[in-house]
C-alpha cells in the first residue's frame, strides 16, 4: 500500500523543520491526501493500459479486455489472446508488445512483484525491465503502491513545477538540479513528491 496519511504527515514535518518553503506551503495549502494504488501486476497492466489514452479510454480498453479473457486479466490468458482480438479491445501493437512483456515476466518467474528488492534502485532497474515501463512509471509503482518512502520522480515536470513555487526558483529546474535539491531531504523524498504535486496548481500559494 502506499505512503499512509501519518507517514506523509511526519515526512512533511520533517522536511519543513529544515526547510522555510516547506513549512510556508504547509501552512498555506496543509497536508496532502495519500495517493494509494494495489500492488501487484494489475496495477502495472493498468498503467500500461492507460499509456497515452484519456482516463475513459483507457477504462474502455481495460473493461473490453476483461469481457475477452476475465476479470483481472491473467497473464496466461493474455498470452494466449491473438492479436486481432487484443487489437479489437483497443490494444495497439505497440501495447501488445509492452503487454506481453510484463507477462512474460510475470509467469516465467523473472518478476516477482511480492518480493522486489528492498534496495529502491535495484527495484526500479527490475521494474524497468518491461517494456513500455520507464524510470518514472516505475517511480509511481513504488511511490504509490508500495508505500517506499524515499522515492523522488525527479523526471516528473509537476514535480520540477511544484519544487520550482514551494522554494521561490526563478525558473522550474532540470531534473538533475531536481535531484540535488532534495538530497537533504532524505529519507522522506516520498512525502515530499507528493506534497510537490499537491501544491502545483493549488490556488493557496
């Protein structure tokens, strides 16, 4: 499960007692809701499901794939689906081959999504090798569905734009200067993502 309200609560509260900017938006905009998604392979097929397709989209495409081959998708019926009927749900060859990708890993054993590696880097080059899931969707996996709480999508633009507003930056910042500043906030990086994409557009500040 992901980050708890009280682990955010005590990162934020952490980081703001060292950093002025966190501690003036927390007044300001207060803390965020948790962001919590299952773990497991459904979460993964539905990120890439939803890959470049509106919310609606992607639900039509998931509701059509589970009608075909039942609830929840097995990897085993997926890869036994012909491409014509995956195409026919919605599936583009392109998703198929990340699809497939993600259950082939599943059902060899090569991807063990109960007991990825502790180490966040080790988990993310693991996670990284589906095809179609990149540094940041596996990021999000961690950051939302295991709960890691160090996990800091750097790459995200709303990340780099709600860092840009809560420490007064004259411009949003690279995701390598992203990185840089947020070292100090160790280990409560989770918390501060999050945070960071509650006070993007939040009118307060």
């Amino acid at each position: 499960m992901g980050l708890s309200a009280e682990a955010i609560r005590d990162g934020l509260d952490a980081i703001a007692a060292r950093e002025p900017g966190i501690a003036r938006a927390l007044a300001l905009a207060g803390y965020p809701e948790p962001r919590i998604r299952p773990t497991g392979y459904t979460t993964l097929l539905r990120t890439i499901v939803g890959q470049q397709v509106s919310v609606a989209a992607a639900s039509s495409i998931w509701n059509k794939l589970e009608a075909l081959l039942g609830k929840d998708l097995p990897p085993e019926r997926i890869l036994a689906a012909e491409y014509d009927e995956l195409r026919g749900a919605g599936l583009s060859r392109q998703k198929q081959g990340y699809v497939r990708s993600l259950c082939e890993l599943v059902a060899d054993g090569a991807l063990a999504l109960d007991s990825l590696p502790s180490d966040d880097e080790e988990a993310i080059a693991l996670l990284t090798r589906i095809k179609g899931i990149g540094r940041w969707s596996a990021e999000i996996y961690l950051l939302f569905a295991e709960g890691r709480p160090d996990i800091w999508p750097a790459g995200d633009l709303a990340v780099q734009a709600g860092l840009q507003k809560l420490l007064g930056l004259d411009e949003r910042p690279s995701e390598k200067r992203t990185r840089v500043l947020a070292e100090d906030w160790r280990p409560h990086r989770g918390a501060a993502a999050i945070f960071t994409w509650h006070c993007y557009a939040n009118p307060a500040l």
